[in-house]
C-alpha cells in the first residue's frame, strides 16, 4: 500500500494494539511505501491477524503471507 505520511502513525498504532490483542511477537515496519515484518504466536493469532489486517486495509487483499509453524517466540522488537 502507499500510505500518506501522517497515515503512518495511524497505522503503527492500529498494528500495535492488533499485535498486543493477539499477543504476537516479533517486528514490523510501516512506511508510506509499505509494510514489512516478521511475526510469531499462536497459529491462530497470526491467521487472525492476516484476517484484520486485509480486512482493515483491502489494498493488502491477494497478499502472500508466509507462515510457519513454530515453537520457539521472538522477542517483541516493536513497531516503528
């Protein structure tokens, strides 16, 4: 998505209380060219989170979300 400037901090914001709810961990980066990230949690977190975020924002729809199944957590490094 290309998002406007002041539509950043929206976005971070909406992103990081999706996050917190689902309790996923990991790293993402929004900028107004785009999103990019590395999540982990529960298989049924990050398959919501993919659900919201593709409601939320319909430009993200036909998106190739990798997923894989993982025990191990990362640390949560935050939003930006």
């Amino acid at each position: 998505p290309q998002w406007a400037g002041e539509e950043v901090q929206a976005v971070v914001q909406w992103m990081r209380e999706l996050c917190l709810r689902l309790s996923l961990q990991g790293r993402l980066r929004v900028a107004a060219e785009g999103l990019n990230g590395t999540l982990s949690g529960d298989k049924a977190a990050v398959a919501e989170y993919c659900r919201c975020i593709t409601a939320q924002y319909p430009c993200l729809e036909g998106t190739d979300f990798k997923t894989d199944e993982s025990t191990a957590r990362l640390g949560y490094r935050g939003l930006r």
